[in-house]
C-alpha cells in the first residue's frame, strides 16, 4: 500500500537501499582484502557499480510529480514509531546522483595522493558514501539523524589521518563544529516527535505548529544546517578543513557535504517550519549577500589555492541559500541547480589543485605559477573549471546563477542589487588565479624564439621535470565533470524539469504561514514567552497556545 | 519580412570554431596549420554568403538552440545586420590569414599554434554575437570574445603585455558584470522574455514600462557593452594595442569592437526599440555622448607619436561613428550608421596592416621616424593614403557613403550641432592623417628620397593593398551593404 504522499515506482530491485548498503557491503569486504592497488581498485569497481546502479533513478524518475518516488518503508522501532523509510522527490533526485557520481572520482584522485593506510581510507570513504545518500534519500527523522551523525567520524577521519600538517587543528575545528550544530538537530528532532507523534518527514509537514514553536525549532534546524552549509558567521571551520583535508576530503566536503546543509533547508525548515522561515528569511536573505560578499573579498586575498577555493565556496553556497529564501520557482531551482553546480565546479577545481600539489607539493600559487608552457591540457581544463566557477555564461554556474538573480530581482531589488558586485568578485579572484597558475612570471621576452626555444636555465628545466601534463586518469576524471559543465550550462531544461513539480509544492507548504507575530520585537517576545506577559497595549496579537 | 527556422544558420558559428580545433591538431607544422586558418575562414565566408540571397528578400533566419527556461533561450538570428557583421568578418578573417603568416613568421613570434587558435576562436565568437538572436545569446558571445582574446592582448608575456591584458579583461569584466548581467536580469523580470523583437520599432518593453527603469537600463547597456569604446569606458582599447598587429588589426578595429557597436546597435533598435527610445527622448543623449566621444578621440590621436596608438584613437572615435547613426533614429541615421560597421572595417584594417607592414621590415612604430618611407614602401603606403582618405570621408573611397548618409541623418533631425560634429570630425581626421602621409612622401630632412623598394613580404603586401581597393570599390558601390540595411529598417 502506498502512502499520499508517494508513488509507486518499481526498477526491479530496492534502490534506494541498494545505493545506501552497497557501499557499506564494499567497505566490509575492503577490511578483507590486501594490498594497496588492490584495494583502491576494488573501490573504484564499487563506487562506479553504485554510480551505474543510481542511473535508473535519472530515467526512471517522474517529473509530473512531486510526490516521493521509490518509496521503501519498513517498521523499525515500533515503539517509538521509527521506521525505516527511504525515497527521492525532485529536490533529493540530483543531490543523490552528484554523490554517486563524483565518489568514483574521489577514488581516481586519491591514486596517487593516498600512500598510507589505503585500507583505513577506503573504509572510511565507502562509509562517507553510504550516510551521504542515506542523508538524502531518508524520510524518517531518525533514520536522517542516524546517516547525519554517520557522516561526522569517517569525515573527522579523512582530515585527521591522511591531511596536511595542520590537520588535528582542521579536524578537531571540524568536528566540533558539526557535532555543536548536531546537538541541536536532535534537539528539533525530538521535540518535533514529541508535538507530532511521528517521525515520518512527510507526515511532520502536515501538522500546523504555532508560530512560537516553529521559531524555536526552526533556529535549532537553522544553526545546524548554517554551520554545515557554512554561512557566514558559521564558516571559520571550511578553509581550515579544505586546506588539510586530501584531495578527495576536499572534494567530498566542497561537492556534497556542504549541500547537508542547504538541502536540509529545503527539506525540513520550507514545508515544516513555514512561519518562522517567513519571519526570519530577511535575516537570512540578507546573512547570504554578506555571505557572498565576504567569501568573495577574502578569497580575493588568498595566497594559498586551497584556500581560495574554499572562500569562494562560501560565495558560491551563499547564493543557494540566497535561493531558497526567497521562497519563489526560480529562486529554488536556481539554488538547487547551483548545488549541483557547485559539487561539479569546485569538486573538479580541487581535483585541479591536488594534481598540481602532486607534482609541486605546494599549494602556494606562488610555488605553481606559470606551468602554462609545460602542462597545457591541465591549463585548459584549469580554464574550464575556473570560468565555469566564475559563472562565465555557457556554464553550468551561469544557469544557477542567473536564475537565483532573476528570483531576486522579482522579489526585492535592492536586496539583488547587492549581490551583482558578488559576481564580479568571483571573475576578480577567478582570472587573477588564473593568470598566475597559467603566465604570470616574465618569461622574457620571447621573441625571436619559436614555441619550445626559450631560454633554457637550469631552475627552468627543473621546473618541467615535475610538471608532466596529466595522465590519462587525471584528464579523464576532469573530461568526465567538463561533459556536466557543458551540458548543464547549455541545455539546463532535463535538469529544471524533474525539480518544478517538487519546488512548486514546498513553494505551496512555505505559504501557509499563519498568525506570524505583529509589532516587532515586543509582539515577538510576546508570542514567544507568553507566560512573562510583556505589557505595554499590545494584547491583541494574542499569542497561540499549542 | 518572413521567418525562416532552420539548424542551418548553426554552420557559419560552428566553422571558426572547427577551425580552431583543427588549428589545434595541426600545431606541429606551421604550413598546414596556416593553410587551416585560411580554409576556415574562406569556408566561413562561403556559408554565411549562402543565407544572403534569402535575406536580402526580406528573410530572416531563426533557430532556438536551447531554452533554459520560459523566454530565456540561446537563440540564433540572421537578418541583414547579421549578415553585414559577419560577412565582412570572415571575409576579413580570409586577408587577415594571410597577412598574419607574413607577420609571425617575419618576426618569428613565440607560441604562434596558441594566437592562431585564439584568433579563430574570436572570429567564431563575433559570428555568434552577429547571429544572436536574443540577448542571452548576444551575452554569451560577447563575453567569449572578452574571454578567446585575453590570450592575444597577452600574447608577448611582458610587463607591458601583463598590464595591457589586465586592464583589458578588467574593464571588460567590471562592465558585463556590473551593467551587463543586472541588465539581462532586469529586462527578464520586466519583459518576461529575452527574445530580441521581430523589427526596430516596437522593442519588447511593455507599454507601461516606467521612465526610470527604462533610462537606467538604457544607459546601463549602452556603457556596459564596452567594446564599443564610448567614452569614458574607452581606455582599454590604446592599452590592447600591446597585441601584435595581425590581432589591433583584425580583432581591434574589425570584430572585437564591432561587437560592441553591433551589439549597442541591436539592444537600442531589437530590444528597446525606435518607439521608446524616442518617447523617452533617449536616442538624442546618445547622439550627443556618442558626438562627444568622437571630437575627443580625434583630438587626443592628434597628440601620439606612436602609429598604432594613433589608429586606435581614431577607431574609437570613428565607432562613435555607428552609434551616433543608429542613435539618431531616423531611415539615413541607421543607414549611415550601420554602413559605417563595413567600411570602417576595409579601411581601418587597411591602416593596421599597414603599420604591421612597416613595423616588420623597418622596425619602425612612431610617426616620426617615418620621413620617406614612401620610396621604400611605395604599396604599402598608397594603401595607406587610400584608406586616409576613406577615415576622413572624401569621396570617392568607403568612408565618403556613411558620411553622407550620417550628415542626412542629421538634417532630417534638424540637428545643426551634430552636422557641426560631423565636419569638424572630418577636419580632425585630415589633421592627423594627412601629417602621415606627408611625412612618408615629403621628408622633412629634405633628401630626394629615391625609390629603393624594401616592402614586406607579399603574404602582408597584397592582403593590405586588396583591403585599399575594396576601400575604393564600396566607395563606388555601396548597393550591397545598403540592400542589407535596407531589410533591417
């Protein structure tokens, strides 16, 4: 029997489960195997089974509804009312495909990279594999909180074992971070259980909390997922756990662990908490301009590659959630299609960053300027990905970018306004990046020379021993993102259409807001804490009770 | 006016492209690679020469080749706009090919497979821009062009080259996305579609479109589309002359800042429209930046030595040429304006190859070190007179026709001040044109030169001498570009 809120779609098999325990089955079997190249190969043949086995999801998917598809439901705690339940709906659909997609990649790019405790980190990241899309493909709160929880000690894990020196600083700043938003979530979670009776996501969006109780619920979610996406002020644990992490620590926390956060804006505080999201969004309509603008002017000063990339992505993941609160159609898609975006753009530009660490064992854009002459296909691809973070149009980033800026421009001018200089900043740290990596020193003036005649000094020739172009695994990894580059930057419409349906719906649920508190703070406070009876002839914004 | 929707128009945009894919490929030998770039660009010439017959009937060809969402599509058009820009594009692109064999190898250039590639890739992009058919398309090629020729600016990897290219992507970069992109957005918000319209008259604003957003957009598209080089946005263009000439010639009197103008002209009469451009009085403050634009480009080239800096002043007061045309709103404005994009094209190109020409056989760059280079580059600098004459607009060379059309544009305005700009500009372009030519035929040091021919290699010699006679030939036979405006307005 199918519930109201989802419908019937048969592949053959248990999907979704399947996507979440294989990766689990494949660490098991890592623990028994030997050797390292063994058993990097067995998690790529793993991680690219799991990404062929989520394509069904793609076609078989249906985009006329906004009801859950591939629905699985099974009683787990009966007592408390748990259950196991997992299913996609258009704002999950494509976040659980980038993760299948891009772990194979972490896999390739941590070939090399990865020289000590293959095992442990095979484990580890087959581990990451199954609690992210079991974050996302979760319709039970506890199950949710369960994957979410899951996430944090392989995470903890990568940074801490395989980072770069600084990592038990990263690591442990990571970690309590995430674990002080978590606290909270659970907090949410149980209160939510104890008002509604359930645990079932889709049943909690249908209660009618009163506005007080949205409030508090709503900040507890919001810490937790602002912590996570990161938002600025919540943002200081990323550049240090970007730096550190390993490549493929960094790609997996920039493509898919920042998306926890921002999904978990849409999924939980849109449908469930429509009140306080409608009180608050200025707040946090405005917390993503600062966070746009921040994360742009700091990365504008970085020195270390790394780094720059991991403010832009506060950049970046401010025009998500810029997206998702302002609550319309193409302020949504746009966020949802950025995420996306943003998993492709930055997961490759840090692919980019580690093949040249390989080669140079710096990360200083000092250390690696003008490789241009010696690894042309990694400048192109370089280039590529660099304009593609700068949302050059014909890009993926484009689309995301404009349609987040035509959601704005609809809903508040001004408020736009202050995000286009944000734009500019991404092509001002963009280009200078880019000019660096690829020219950058005066190579003497090379006339008289054809390609290849320079003047030849030792350090010269030095320098282009280490820096052989790309292999063919390098090239195909960053082929393979290109490929999404493209097709999403010039033909976005397959990718918008399996999400409007469920957009227009938690468009509906975000409406229903009903008796938000009138008269500024004092009305807030009243509604708030009824039983301290503010006075002061405000009585007729008459506080709800339960 | 009939529409044609057809994949067909996709060609002429993809040749360039294939080109530089082939010129990539090709790299290690320099003959097949070059042989490559010519073919391309004959071959670009050729396909979009096959759309004329429909156009110049009254067709226009459309294709949408992806939506993203409602109203917002990459849309493909040709008209006679389209194909007046493209076609002497890629036509120029054909002498340009060779001229730049006879440059990079004169003074054996490093990293030619990388200019060679790049200079395709810009001809695909300005082809596109001409083929827009909406303003997300005219977006993307535009900024592509930006993108394909910060390489060319940086070409020679020195410190003047650094800076060059840096103050080049900035001032292309600040403007789209500061004016650019809140443009797009906005005319989306407020239109609900991106579509250019199908004539010059009615624009896509709706009726009730309020006076302050309208100027604000105006004025935002007008300096955001800085490649026209409208004052005081201008200053990029004497800084990229840091390029080698093939690309000051080509890309920075031809495509790169026609783009510019093109794309000015297509948002004032595809996107705004004549109605409400002169509802809200807007074409005629136009007029006048763009007026102001042209007596100080004049005035300031009167001030450099240096030959290509010269040139580069006068293109920008000379592309101030076609947005004045088009901005005075009446048949002979556009007319004059629109016709100026081609004969600007022949005779500034001309001039550019010329200075490449002299810089490659006597190293020479500053007007004053020219005395009696006429004996030793008698073709060269026969050219250079012819298209001399085309820029101050003397009849009978190209630049006499769009003259004219711009002076009866503005008599049907009634506008005496802008009449007055015209001829003072003519005067100006004499008073820095002719000193050259003097210079190169009458030496100062008073020696009777004697004819002691040492030209450049004929790769550079004939294309610049054909751009001179076909400066000549469209002086005496404008029909084919007026045929072409003629469907536009």
């Amino acid at each position: 029997m199918t519930p109201a809120f989802a419908v019937e779609t048969n592949v053959g098999y248990p999907i979704l489960s399947v996507l979440v325990f294989l990766p689990l089955a494949g660490a098991l079997v890592a623990l028994m195997l030997k050797g390292d190249r063994t058993l990097k190969a067995w998690a790529f043949a793993v991680t690219v089974v799991e990404a062929a086995l989520s394509v069904p999801l793609w076609t078989r998917f249906d985009p006329s509804t906004h009801r859950f598809q591939f629905l699985e439901m099974a009683d787990w705690i009966p007592t408390f009312h748990i259950r196991y339940a997992l299913g996609v709906d258009g704002i999950s659909l494509l976040l659980v495909l980038l993760t299948t997609f891009v772990l194979p990649l972490c896999v390739l790019c941590s070939w090399r990279y990865i020289e000590r405790r293959v095992k442990e980190f095979v484990v580890s990241l087959l581990i990451m594999e199954t609690a992210m899309i079991g974050v996302f493909a979760a319709l039970d709160l506890v199950l949710f909180y369960v994957f979410w929880e899951a996430m944090l000690v392989p995470m903890y894990l990568l940074i801490a074992v395989w980072g770069g020196p600084r990592k038990v600083y990263a690591s442990i700043k990571f970690f309590l971070y995430t674990l002080a938003g978590s606290v909270l979530l659970l907090v949410a979670v149980i209160a939510l259980y104890l008002k509604a009776g359930t645990f079932l996501i889709p049943e909690l969006m249908q209660q009618g909390y009163s506005f007080a109780f949205q409030f508090w619920v709503f900040l507890a979610f919001a810490l937790a997922f602002a912590i996570k996406v990161p938002m600025f002020p919540f943002h200081t644990w990323l550049p240090a756990a970007h730096v550190e992490a390993p490549t493929a620590g960094s790609v997996i926390l920039a493509s898919v662990l920042l998306k926890m956060g921002t999904y978990g804006f849409l999924r939980f505080c849109l449908p469930i908490t429509p009140a306080a999201v409608a009180y608050l969004a200025p707040v946090f309509l405005w917390g993503s301009v600062v966070s746009i603008l921040y994360g742009g002017f700091v990365a504008l000063g970085q020195t270390d590659m790394k780094k720059l990339i991991a403010y832009s992505s506060v950049g970046h993941m401010g025009f998500v959630t810029l997206g998702i609160f302002l609550v319309n159609q193409r302020g949504i898609e746009g966020s949802i299609l950025q995420m996306i975006n943003h998993g492709i753009t930055t997961g490759a530009l840090f692919i980019c960053v580690g093949i040249l660490y390989e080669r140079t064992h710096s990360r200083l854009i000092r250390d690696n300027s003008a490789v241009g002459a010696f690894m042309p296909v990694y400048v192109a691809f370089l280039g590529l990905f660099s304009l593609s973070s700068l949302a050059f149009p014909g890009t993926n980033s484009f689309v995301g970018e404009l349609l987040v800026l035509v959601g704005a421009f609809q809903q508040n001018k001004l408020l736009a306004a202050f995000v286009i200089p944000g734009a500019l900043l991404a092509a001002t740290y963009m280009l200078r990046l880019l000019q660096k990596i690829i020219w950058d020193r005066v190579s003497g003036h090379h006339h008289g020379h054809d390609e290849g005649q320079g003047d030849e000094h030792e350090a010269g020739e030095a320098h282009r021993r280490h820096l052989f172009d790309l292999d063919l695994r390098e090239a195909g990894m960053l082929a393979f993102l290109s490929v999404f580059v493209f097709w999403i930057g010039l033909n976005p419409k397959p990718f918008l259409k399996v999400m409007d349906r469920s957009i227009a719906h938690v468009i509906t649920q975000a409406q229903a807001v009903e008796g938000l508190p009138e008269g500024g703070m004092t009305g807030l406070m009243n509604t708030l804490f009824p039983a301290l009876g503010h006075s002061g002839g405000e009585e007729d914004a008459a506080p709800e009770h339960e | 006016m009939y529409e044609i929707e057809t994949a067909r128009i996709v060609i002429p945009i993809l040749l360039p492209l294939l080109t530089a894919v082939a010129i990539l490929a090709t790299g290690r030998w320099p003959n097949v690679r070059e042989a490559c770039s010519v073919v391309g660009a004959a071959a670009t010439f050729v396909a979009a020469m096959t759309l004329l017959p429909a156009v110049t009937h009254g067709g226009v060809y459309t294709y949408t080749l992806f939506e993203f969402f409602d109203g917002v599509a990459i849309r493909l058009r040709v008209d006679g706009m389209s194909l007046l820009f493209a076609g002497v594009s890629s036509f120029l692109w054909i002498l340009a090919g060779f001229y730049c064999v006879g440059y990079m190898r004169g003074l054996e250039e490093h990293a030619q497979t990388r200019f060679y590639v790049c200079y395709a890739a810009t001809i695909f992009s300005a082809v596109g821009v001409a083929f827009s058919g909406s303003l997300l398309s005219l977006y993307l090629f535009y900024e592509l062009v930006s993108i394909f020729t910060y390489p060319l600016v940086m070409h020679h990897q020195d410190h003047e080259a650094y800076d060059g290219s840096r103050k080049y992507i900035t001032y292309l970069m600040v403007t789209s996305k500061l004016l650019l992109l809140p443009v797009l957005v906005l005319t989306y918000v407020t239109t609900g579609t991106l579509d250019f319209a199908t004539n010059i008259q009615t624009g896509i604003f709706p009726a009730d479109a309020g006076r302050v957003l309208v100027t604000v957009l105006f004025f935002m598209s007008l300096f955001g589309y800085a490649k026209a080089a409208i004052m005081p946005l201008h200053n990029w263009l004497p800084s990229a002359m840091v390029a080698p000439t093939p690309v000051s010639a080509l890309l920075h009197a031809v495509a790169v800042v026609k783009v510019g103008v093109f794309s000015i002209c297509r948002v004032m009469l595809y996107v705004f429209g004549v109605d409400l451009l002169h509802r809200y009085g807007l074409g005629l403050i136009t007029a006048y930046i763009a007026a102001f634009t042209i007596l100080m480009g004049s005035a300031i080239a009167l001030t450099k030595d240096n030959l290509k800096a010269r040139l580069a002043y006068s293109t920008i007061s000379q592309l101030s040429y076609i947005v004045l045309g088009v901005a005075m709103l009446t048949p002979s404005g556009i007319t004059g304006g629109l016709i100026h994009i081609p004969n600007h094209a022949f005779s500034k190109i001309t001039l550019f190859f010329c200075a490449g020409a002299i810089m490659v056989a006597h190293r020479k760059t500053e007007i004053s070190q020219l005395d009696g280079i006429g004996y030793k580059m008698p073709f060269t600098m026969a050219a250079f007179g012819l298209a001399s004459l085309s820029m101050i607009g003397a009849p009978p060379v190209a630049g006499f026709v769009s003259k004219w059309y711009l002076a009866l544009g503005t008599m049907e305005l009634k506008s005496l001040g802008l009449l007055v700009v015209l001829l003072a500009s003519s005067l100006l372009n004499a008073g820095y044109f002719v000193p050259v030519f003097l210079r190169a035929f009458f030496p100062r040091n008073g020696g009777v030169a004697r004819l002691q021919m040492a030209e450049a290699s004929p790769f550079m010699v004939v294309p610049l001498f054909l751009t001179a006679v076909f400066s000549v030939v469209f002086g005496f036979y404008p029909d084919l570009f007026l045929k072409l405006i003629e469907v536009v307005r």
